[in-house]
C-alpha cells in the first residue's frame, strides 16, 4: 500500500484511511463508544511522473471501534476484534458475492498484523489494526484499538458479470420457526446450520443462530443452548404448517442422531 499521507497534490487522496481516523477521533472525543464506519471514494496513485501517471481507483474503507456487544444484565460487554473486520470481508465476497476469498500477511504502512485480502486470487487490499504510529503521524490521540480494511474496488468490478440478473420478488409470506438444541460446547454452530439447509428443501431462504446460553446448573457445564431462528418460503404458493412441520421433524431427529443435540423446550 502507498503512504497515505504523500498526498502529491493537497486535494488528491491516496487512502481513505485518514479521513476516517480522523471521524472516527471525532466521534471518540464527543462521547461515542462504539461504531462502524465506512467510505466509498475515489483515491489516486502516481505510477510516474506528471498527471498522465496519476490513476485514479474507486476505494471501499471501514473502520471499527469499541464494543460489539455492550454489557447488560444478561451478558458481559465483548469488543470488537481484527476477527470481526475478516468476518465482515468473509460475508462480503463469499457470502454475497460468492467469490474466493483468503488472506495473507502483509506489509502496511498504516496498519499492525497486517493480512492481505485476495480474492479470487488477486490481492485487493488489506486489513489489520491500525497502528499507534501512523495515529501519531496523523496528529490522533484516540485510545483504544482501532481495525480497518482497504478494498479496490476496481479489482472487484472486472471480476463480476457486467450481465446483470435480477431475481423476481417473492410475494408469498414467510414462516419463522426457533429450535432451541443442547449442544456439546466444542461442537461448531455452522455445522447445524448447514443441516438446515440442506435438509430445508429449497424452502429455508434463511437460517442463523440467535441467542447462545450457556449455564453449568441448568444445561451442564459441558453443554450450551443455541436457539437457531429458520425461515421458510415458498416461491409459488403460500406455505402451510403441514410443509413445514415434517421438514423441522427430520431436522430434529438428524441433529439429535448427527451431534447428540437436544431439543430444549
């Protein structure tokens, strides 16, 4: 990555980084605990001398801060981590763009355990946490740790079909369910929900933990309770009880035969 603060030009920027740290100082010193932040914009970078070598690339930039969690009477606070900056990139390209996504260290001016993010096996940027150094160098005083990402945009664009397809609306109503399953601690929560899916028959548009309870004079030490929240549609009709019911039977009973789970009424 260049330096983003070798600005050739006072109002050509080589980084949104800089604009965000100093949002982001902004919010901290006026109260605020906890925020994601994000700018889509344009940057340029010299490739020679003169403008004739001056490129300009459309950037996407994020920073997050604090908590994810703040703390209640239920659970402790739980802050923000270089984990969750992956996870937001994970869900991106992969999830919703279904691209190839991995990542590698990398070397930042701006940022500490730096990691490269390639997709579909050209590197696009980077992530990491930004450094005590280049806060100082920007004349920052915020505490606390700070995560950020990068991404050109450019590299995305020519990956993606320029053909467009757009889905019809589904007008037909959704039907929720919540199944409350005991589960050993160590055994993955992404693992059942891949079983729902599967198992969901083109009918479970959705499926995602919701709530995770964990209480040694309840359930057990070794145990948690996961409660997954599942929707299902129908593109054609409007569903009935009797199309879901035996689809939450047979996800009931491979859980319970699959990963020894329970289901907590």
């Amino acid at each position: 990555m260049l330096n983003p603060l070798n600005i050739e030009m006072g109002f050509l920027r080589t980084s949104l980084l800089p604009g965000l740290l100093k949002a982001c100082d902004f919010n901290i010193k006026n109260g605020a605990k906890s925020f994601r932040l994000y700018e889509l914009g344009n940057v340029h970078h010299s490739f020679g001398d003169g403008l004739d070598n001056m490129k300009e690339f459309q950037y996407l930039s994020g920073i997050i801060y604090g908590n994810k969690i703040e703390s209640s009477v239920h659970s402790d606070s739980v802050s923000e981590s270089i984990y969750d900056v992956k996870g937001i990139l994970s869900f991106l390209f992969h999830n919703r763009l279904n691209m190839n996504i991995r990542y590698d260290h990398s070397e930042d001016y701006a940022m500490n355990q730096a990691q490269g993010i390639i997709v579909n096996n050209l590197k696009v940027g980077s992530y990491g946490r930004v450094s005590k150094k280049f806060k100082k160098d920007l004349g920052l005083d915020s505490a606390g740790k700070i995560y950020a990402f990068e991404i050109n945009l450019q590299l995305i664009k020519k990956m993606m079909n320029s053909k467009k397809v757009y889905k019809k609306i589904n007008l037909y109503p959704i039907i929720e369910r919540d199944l409350n399953f005991v589960l050993k601690k160590e055994q993955e929560v992404g693992d059942l929900i891949e079983i729902i899916r599967k198992l969901g028959k083109q009918l479970v548009i959705e499926a995602k933990p919701k709530n995770i309870y964990s209480n040694s004079d309840d359930i057990g030490e070794e145990f948690k309770s996961v409660t997954f929240s599942i929707v299902f549609q129908h593109s054609s009709k409007t569903l009935e009880d009797s199309d879901v019911n035996p689809i939450i039977d047979e996800i009931v009973n491979f859980a319970e035969k699959k990963f020894h789970a329970k289901l907590r009424v």
